[in-house]
C-alpha cells in the first residue's frame, strides 16, 4: 500500500499535471509521479488507479510528457497491453523505449510492428532483451539490413537455423552483418560453411577457430596461405559436433599425421590423440583409452606402433602423455584451458625431441595472449 507520504506526492502531482500550462512541468511531474508508482507495491485498487492515470498522461497533447512516461515506465509491467501497443503507434520518441523494453507485448504485437516496416521500430525490437524464435523469423522476413544486423548480434534472440539461412540469403553481401552473424555464440555447421566464403580475413579467422566446420573445409583451410586465413585442426577438432567421424574423415584425406597428434597431445587434447590412435589402430576407442591410460608401460607403445607413427617421436608422445598423467594426478581440470596452457609448458620444459616444425608450433602457440587461446571452448565438450 502506498504511504501516506507517497499519497500526498501522488495527488500533489495529478493537480501539477492538470492545472499546470507549461509542457516542461507537466514532464516533470509525469516523470516524478511514474517513478513514484512504479517504486511502490500496489494493491489491486491502487494498480487500476494508476493505470487510469496512465491514460491520461498516453492521451496528454505534450510530446514531452507522453515521452516522460515512456521513459520512466519502459521496463515496468505496470503499462498494460492495450497502452503499450497505443503507446508503440505514438511518435518515435515515445515508441522505441517502450518497443524496446515493455515486458507487455505478445509476440503478435512485436511481429506485428516489424511487419509495419519502420526500421527504427524493427531496430527496437531486435535489440530487446529477449526475442523470441517467431518474432525473429518474421525480422529476418521483412526487417531491413540494420534491423537484420542487430538481431544477428544479439545472442538473447532464438534464431532458426531457416531464419539463419535466409538472412545468409539476403544480406550476404554486407560485411556487417556477416560479421555480426560470425560472432554469435552458436552456429549451426552449414550456415558456418556459408559464412566463411562471404567473411572478410579476420572474421574467417574467428568463424573457423570458435565454431565447427565440416572435415573438408577444415583441410582445405588449413593449406591456404596465411594471408587467406587458416585453420588450425586442433582448434577444429575442440568445436566438432562429433569428434570419431571428424577424426575418420580427416584420417581418410590423409590429414591424420603423426605431426598433428604431437601437437594435439601437447596442447593437452587427449580425447583427439586417443580417437586418432583407435582410427589409425583400427580398434574401439575404449580399447585405444585402456592402452593409452590402464594398459601398464607397454600399452602406449603397443597402440603407437599398431597405428604406424615413427618410432623416431615415440619417446616425445611419451613425454605428452606423462605429462597430462601427471597433471591429471594433481587433480587439474583437463577441459580448461588452463589445463591446455600449463600442459604445454610442462611439454616444453622437456625438450622433447620433436621436429624443428612442431616445436616452432608449440611456442608459437605458448606466446599467444591468454585472450586468444581462451575463445576456444574446452576439447570435446559436446
């Protein structure tokens, strides 16, 4: 219930906003009178009360004051549905705060606003806190490429995989939105596949380290020259929605070399190194995680060998191995990448005895700032 304090305020205010000529004391009793209801807990009565005053100030001739309201009120559930759609068709500056923020629309009210084709109004409705997966179709229809681009950047919208697809299909030839799309959280495999033959260079380079590609883009990528932005298949490995069949197809364009798994073992990315031993050993991948981890001293290096890998580099997998052993023993967090970082120095400190190439690769990748290593999502966590 509103105190006696509060009461006072509120009546003080109504005769402001009744006798008062000037628009600018209107606003401001407006915006003190809204804030002062929407501070208090209401009763059934009161809340019908002050709705009613809310029509009158939506139905006041002052722009200033339909704007003082709006403002106020955006984000309270105090507006009821019918003001906020009456408020939603006013003039811009008393719209888009509530189109952007009132919690008293329906999906049919926003798809309904979006399909009226103010931009602006399209704009506001995408860049709300939530959106939902029918109100983002239908900006993905008929929003114009700004509307479009918010909604791609905003990662609190529930977009289809169609809805993804179709805006590929509008917009592909505007880099801002292809770079919005690019830096969503999550991807679906095609639309990635999409993206990266529309990215400019440095986009490409986020799409194919943070999100999933297919097994042969991925190979492709990885032999471009630097300046058309590889891919690494480590990094590719940790984003695959299915790691055996990614493991397979590489194995099968004869991808999976004894070079990538040092790297993979280095960097901590057991699971690859374990699904690569099983395809190149042509055994189940528990066989190949018993030999690895359960099988005594001999186990790895009868695995190693069934898969072909040099015996010149056997003592550097040793090394990995030991390592993630040993860490794993301390009780580290084998999917962080902290784990990776820290199993990669340990590595290091070993001189193990690697290639020159490899080794080049591993500082290279010990160097990288904590911030770029840490846009990749822990290995194999799907």
């Amino acid at each position: 219930m509103m105190t006696a304090y509060r009461a006072r305020l509120t009546e003080i205010d109504i005769r402001r906003l009744i006798k008062a000529d000037d628009e600018d004391e209107r606003a401001a009793a407006a915006h003190k009178l809204c804030r002062s209801m929407d501070k208090v807990d209401l009763s059934d009565d009161d809340r019908e009360a002050a709705q009613k005053i809310l029509r009158v100030l939506a139905g006041d001739a002052a722009e200033l004051v339909r704007r003082a309201m709006a403002v106020t009120l955006k984000c309270s559930d105090l507006i009821p549905r019918d003001l906020a759609r009456k408020l939603a068709a006013d003039v811009d500056t008393v719209a888009l705060p509530i189109i952007g923020f009132s919690p008293s629309f329906s999906d049919g009210d926003l798809i309904e606003i979006v399909q009226a084709g103010s931009a602006a109004r399209q704009i506001a409705v995408a860049a709300r806190a939530r959106v939902s997966r029918d109100v983002a179709e239908a900006l993905t229809v008929d929003g114009c490429q700004e509307a479009v681009r918010t909604l791609a950047s905003n990662d609190n919208a529930d977009i289809s995989q169609d809805s993804l697809g179709r805006i590929v299909d509008r917009f592909g030839d505007a880099p801002e939105v292809v770079a919005a799309m690019a830096y969503r959280q999550v991807l679906p495999i095609h639309v990635t596949e999409r993206l990266v033959n529309l990215a400019s260079e440095m986009v490409r380079e986020h799409l194919i380290s943070r999100h999933a590609v297919t097994p042969e883009t991925a190979i492709m990528l990885a032999g471009y020259a630097r300046e058309r932005a590889t891919v690494d298949l480590i990094d590719q490995a940790t984003v695959t929605p299915d790691l055996p069949v990614f493991v397979a197809q590489l194995n099968a364009r004869k991808a999976l070399s004894a070079s990538l798994l040092l790297r993979a073992l280095a960097r901590g990315q057991m699971s690859l190194f374990e699904h690569a031993l099983a395809e190149l050993a042509g055994t189940p991948h528990q066989r190949a995680w018993l030999m690895v981890h359960d099988a005594g001293p001999l186990g790895l290096k009868a695995i190693y060998d069934r898969a072909g890998l040099p015996p010149r580099l056997f003592q550097a997998f040793r090394a990995g191995v030991d390592t993630w052993r040993q860490l794993q023993a301390e009780g580290a967090d084998t999917s962080g990448e902290m784990f990776r970082q820290t199993m990669l120095e340990r590595f290091l400190t070993q001189r193990p005895n690697a290639p020159r190439e490899d080794l080049a690769y591993l500082m290279e990748r010990l160097d990288q700032p904590a911030e770029a290593q840490n846009r990749y999502p822990a290995a194999n966590a799907a």
